[in-house]
C-alpha cells in the first residue's frame, strides 16, 4: 500500500511536470506572443548586426520578450543574425517570428526618376536601402570601374534608367551599381542598338539627346516631335540650339549656383563652354540629365517631319508650337516672350 502511494505521488509529479513543461513549450514556442494591432509589422537588420540590435526593434513589437530571448538562444538565433527587411505577421508566435527573421529577406521595389546627378541619385537611392549616399557616391564615381565600362564622369548618369526595380533591402552600394549596370544592357537590347543604328547614333549619343528632349518637354506625346527636330538639326549640320543645354552650362559656372534660370537670355548664348549648343554645332559631350525611358524612346522612334523649330505655347503650357520656317518661329517665340514679360519672368 504504501509503495503504491510512492508510485501514485511519483507519477502525479511526472504529470504535473510534464504538463509545466508543456505549458513552457507552449508559451516559449506556439503561443501568439505580438502585440501590435497591423497586419504586420516590420523590422530591419543591417548587415553585421547583432542579437542586441534585432531586440531593440521587436521589444516594442511583443508581449513577453523574455521568452522570446528563451527560444532565440535554444534555437541559436542570437548568434546567426542575418540582414535584410523582414516582416513579422499579427498572431505570429515565437518559432514563426524566428522562421521568419532567420530566412525570410523580403524584396523591396526601389523607384528612381531622372535624377539630375549621381549625387542626388545617391542620395534618392539612400533613402530606400541600407547603403547610405557617401557609399553610393564612392561606387557610382569609382574611376576604374567608369573607365572599365567604358563610361567617365560625365556618362556615367546615364547608365542609370529610371525605374521601379526589385532589390534586398541590405543590398550594398556596390551591388546596387552593378545591378543597374546589367539593367542598362538589358535595356539597350539588339531592337534598341539598331534602332539608334538606323538613325546614325549610339545608345550614348541616344542617352544625351534624350536628355535634351526630356528637358525640352516631359509631354510623352510631343517628345517624339520635338527629337525629329533635333534629329533634323543634325542632319543637315544646324545647331541644335537648345535651351536646356544653355541652363547646364551655365550652372557649371559659380555664379549661376543656387540660382533658378527661368528664362534663357543672349547672355547666356555666349558662355564658353561645349554644351553651349549655340555655339557648337551636334551633339553636347555627354548627357545634361536622367532622361526618362518616354524621351529615350521618344528619340528611338522619333517623328519624321519637315520641322526645324520650336518654341513653348503661352497658350498651353508644358508643350510647344512648331515651325518649318526661321519667321514662323520668329512669331511663336516673341508670342512666348510676351508671355514671360507679362508675368514679370526677365531672368
């Protein structure tokens, strides 16, 4: 009787233990343990981060971090932290937050429009993934590679294609530049290559014309028109005379810096410099901007016309008139001019 006692008591505690220690694993591991009300919540880890970082961000995120840290160590989480963006779903309990911070890296899109340098690309870049705007600068200026691409200082803006692309938040500035490099080719294909065969261009020389276009007009529907005239231009050994590489030129020059031209003036004609396209006749060395793939396109599948000239509508603004005769023109630009004058724009 009293052996049978011992046996009853022996594996009454079992039970209870069993039972605490399955209480455990369920608290530790299966039960839900977020505490915010979102669908989902998310953290960053930054490459080389550590257990002590990744803690800060869930702390807020969780109703018991102590068990939580319980089952990081069991499950050796705390020494093998890898970077990315990761999401954390309402309702997750512990095993599942760590299923997913262990290997989960979500891909996230990022967007660039024509940015008017690589500094400020880099800057734009920054902004969206973990590489900050002094790396990127460096790999986007890096002589050897430029040189090894065949690309310089001037070029390398338009290796860059404005877009949305999918990427690992913890890409670095380096991988970010090489990405974009396989980009570029991609998107100069053998139909984009021939095309600017056809119209006696390179994709380079395509990429400064676009730009010229693109700064000309961000009307997708007159872009086509306005690089026909261009193209015109250069066919018959015109300047291009275009306005926007005036503003270029001159804001290379120091006092044109923190300043706005809003109109472009004689003054302006006579600036020393090769993107004055007054003064020299074809193509600018390299691009004035990030044309958008509309102007890229625009000039690859441009307008065939008989027009040399254009100048802005007063009475549409953001697009243009255009001409066949230097008299015509003559009338649609001192139309705009009165424009300007009346509203007080003499600069």
């Amino acid at each position: 009787m009293y052996i049978k006692k011992i046996l009853w008591a022996i594996a009454l505690i079992g039970l209870i233990a069993v039972a605490a220690f399955s209480y455990y694993v369920y608290s530790v591991m299966l039960k839900p343990n977020t505490a915010f009300n979102n669908e989902a919540a998310y953290i960053y880890v930054p490459t080389g981060g550590t257990y002590h970082q990744v803690r800060e961000q869930l702390e807020p995120l969780l109703i018991n971090i102590d068990n939580f840290d319980a089952l990081a160590k069991q499950k050796k989480y705390t020494t093998n932290i890898k970077a990315g963006k990761y999401a954390i779903k309402k309702g997750m309990n512990n095993n599942d937050i760590i299923n997913s911070i262990r290997s989960k890296n979500i891909p996230i899109r990022v967007s660039f429009n024509n940015q008017e340098t690589l500094p400020k690309l880099a800057g734009r870049i920054a902004q969206q993934i973990e590489a900050d705007s002094v790396s990127l600068v460096t790999a986007l200026t890096d002589s050897s590679f430029l040189k090894k691409q065949n690309f310089d200082k001037h070029s390398a803006l338009g290796m860059y294609i404005p877009n949305s692309y999918e990427f690992f938040w913890n890409t670095s500035a380096e991988d970010f530049r090489d990405r974009m490099l396989k980009e570029y080719n991609r998107f100069w294909n053998s139909a984009r290559v021939n095309k600017a065969k056809t119209i006696g261009l390179t994709p380079k020389e395509v990429m400064t014309l676009s730009s010229i276009v693109h700064e000309e007009s961000k009307q997708a529907s007159e872009q086509p028109r306005i690089a026909g005239v261009y193209l015109n231009r250069l066919k018959i050994g015109m300047p291009l005379q275009a306005d926007p590489t005036l503003k270029y030129a001159a804001y290379q020059l120091p006092e044109y810096q923190d300043t706005v031209i809003k109109r472009v003036l004689n003054k302006h004609k006579e600036i020393a410099s090769p993107y004055n396209t007054y003064k020299y006749a074809g193509l600018p060395p390299s691009l004035i901007a990030m044309p958008d793939i509309t102007a890229i396109d625009a000039v690859l599948n441009y307008e065939k016309h008989g027009y040399l000239y254009f100048a802005a509508d007063a009475e549409r603004l953001g697009y243009h008139k255009f001409a066949k005769t230097l008299s015509q023109h003559n009338v649609n630009a001192r139309a705009y001019h009165r424009y300007l004058s009346s509203q007080g724009i003499n600069r």
